[in-house]
C-alpha cells in the first residue's frame, strides 16, 4: 500500500513537471468548479438544478479527460519514439 501511494507521488510530481501553465490552472479551475458543484448537488436543490449540475460535472470531467490524455500522449510518444521517429518500427 504505501508503495503504491509513494508510486502515485512520484507520478503526479511527473505530471505536474511536464503541465505547463495553462494546462495546470485549466485544471485546477476545473477541480474546484466540480467542488463547488459536488458542494451545490449535496444542498437542498430543485431536482432540474440537480440535473443541469450533474450534466455540468460531466462536461467538466470530459474536458479535464482531455486535458490529461493529451498530457499522457505527448509524454509518451516523446519517450517511447524510436531513433528515426516511426512509432510502428520496433
């Protein structure tokens, strides 16, 4: 457990070291905008409030998908690129 807890660590501190600017406050909007509407779900709402926050979330959640999986490929084709660049060549 505390293995892949040190493990996770060092994948976030990796992360964040390859996250420019404004990926990084794009995405930290993001989470506090899904806490803010976490927040607001659990209030006293009317059930159509209820619904437009969680089709927020959701298109929240896909943007910072995006956000993320652009990040991973990025990182990984720049580091599993072979010398002449084909990715399809072992």
């Amino acid at each position: 457990m505390t293995n892949e807890i040190f493990d996770n660590a060092i994948s976030l501190s990796r992360l964040l070291w390859i996250m420019g600017d404004d990926p990084f406050n794009r995405l930290l909007a993001i989470t506090q905008d899904l806490l803010r509407l976490a927040k607001e779900h659990g209030d006293f709402v009317l059930p159509e409030r209820r619904q437009a926050i969680r089709a927020e979330m959701e298109r929240l959640r896909v943007e910072r998908s995006e956000i993320l999986g652009v990040l991973f490929f990025v990182n990984k084709w720049d580091n599993d690129k072979p010398p002449n660049g084909d990715p399809q060549q072992k």
